[in-house]
C-alpha cells in the first residue's frame, strides 16, 4: 500500500473508535462483560498507548532507529499479510504477556473517558502530520520493535494500528454494552 493511502486507512480506523465511543452512554464506559475482561474504557486507554507508541516512533530521529534496531533485511509483510500474523501471535499469546506489558491499561473511570478520547483525536493527527516526514522508502526501511511481532517496518507498524483500531471495535461490537 503507498503512503498516499495510508492517511484515509489511519482515518477511517480512528473514525471507527471514535464512533464507537460517541455511542456510548458514560456507564458503557466502564463496563466490564466478565471479571477477566477490560472495561470499554481501558480498550480505548490501550489504543492511546499503542497510538503513542508509533507517534514517538515517527517522531524519532530516522538515524537513530537505523542505529538501534537496523534496517529492514526482509520482505515487508502486506496489510492482510500482517492482519494474519497478528491474529497467530495473539492465539499463541500467553494470559501473562496479554495482561502485562506497557500497553496493558489502568483502571479508568468515567471521568477519564473525554481526555482519553481527545488525547487518542491528538495522537492521530499528529501520526498524520510526521509520517510527511517519511518518504515510500523510508517507510519500508527503516523497523522499529513490536511487542508481539517483533521488528517491523515503519509502514508495517501504521497498518498495524490500523487493523489494532478496527480489531479493538469489533471486541466491543461483540459484548460490550451499546446505545444506538
């Protein structure tokens, strides 16, 4: 996928999280289907973090990422291809790593839903604004690491927040308390 569709696929995902959250009553926010689950809000607290996270990278000195973590030496993984491969690491994923890691949310509670929320609307527009930073080749040059799936390229890494907002909606579409 070119940088040039990359923009409206960022889009169309944040949209989607946004919209979700917007059709929701406070309480939604908070809920939690059973004991082991994350409340709707810790879901959106989650994909602040991960949306931080390739917000820094993009942010980082290109150099400095060739420094620390190499250049791509590999061939870079399509949006479906790593669609697929995340869904392998997550069947495979072990209870302790799913709820312990840096992008394991906090107890929220309704009071952090508008800051959570516009601080997510931030992290997208300033995604958007330093990938013009990066040119076609950059962005499959240069990785940075995943949690999971181990070093990606920095295109990789935006198709990954991509399906990560959309994966993240359907979780709630499919348990999580709604109002139309």
């Amino acid at each position: 996928m070119e940088k040039s569709a990359l923009v409206p696929l960022l889009n169309k995902s944040f949209d989607g999280v946004q919209q979700w959250y917007a059709n929701q009553n406070d309480l939604n926010f908070v809920y939690r289907p059973s004991p082991e689950k994350w409340t709707a809000g810790q879901h959106a607290l989650h994909l602040l973090k991960s949306a931080a996270a390739l917000e820094k990278v993009l942010r980082i000195n290109k150099w400095f990422l060739w420094y620390k973590f190499g250049k791509n030496n590999r061939q870079e993984r399509d949006y479906i291809g790593l669609q697929k491969r995340y869904k392998q690491k997550l069947e495979k994923a072990s209870p302790s790593f799913l709820a312990n890691n840096d992008f394991s949310p906090d107890e929220v509670t309704v009071e952090d839903k508008e800051i959570i929320l516009n601080k997510l609307e931030q992290k997208r527009e300033r995604i958007i604004k330093n990938m013009s930073r990066w040119n076609e080749g950059q962005l499959s040059t240069f990785v940075a690491p995943h949690p999971a799936l181990g070093k990606m390229t920095i295109r990789e890494l935006i198709y990954f927040i991509a399906f990560h907002n959309d994966h993240h909606v359907d979780v709630l579409n499919n348990g999580y308390l709604q109002n139309s």
